[in-house]
C-alpha cells in the first residue's frame, strides 16, 4: 500500500517457505465506497503443495481489533 509520500509500505509480510498460514496486518486500512490504494502485491509460490496467495479483506469495529484475530499465523 502507497503512503502519503507516495512510497508503498508493506502491511503484511507472510513471506519465506512454510506451510498455508494466515497473515494479518497489525495496521488498519480505512475505506469506503470511494476508496482507490494504489498496492503492490509481491507474490512467491511455494511449497509445491500448498496454497497459493490468497488476499482478503475483512471489516473490523475498532481499532484494536486489528492484528487480534486468533487465525493469525495459523
């Protein structure tokens, strides 16, 4: 994701060979409707075996919340 001086800044890192686990982002995106994040998305498949990237989204209710779901690095 671009910050405001243009850069991108890496909000999650779930790099390295291991085997399908989840990575969370510690820092809060905020967003509606009219919302446009310039991102970049490093990609690398490995293991043979294992699912690849898959990107998601989720909405959360304070700012707490993020970084806090139990499935993180699961």
């Amino acid at each position: 994701m671009r910050n405001n001086q243009g850069e991108y800044e890496t909000i999650v890192n779930n790099d390295h060979n291991h085997p399908t686990k989840f990575g969370c982002s510690s820092k809060v995106v905020e967003m509606d409707v009219d919302t446009e994040i310039p991102a970049e998305l490093l990609y690398y498949q490995g293991p043979r075996y294992h699912i690849s990237l898959i990107p998601m989204w989720r909405k959360i209710d304070s700012r707490e919340e993020a970084g806090s779901d139990p499935q993180c690095g699961k």
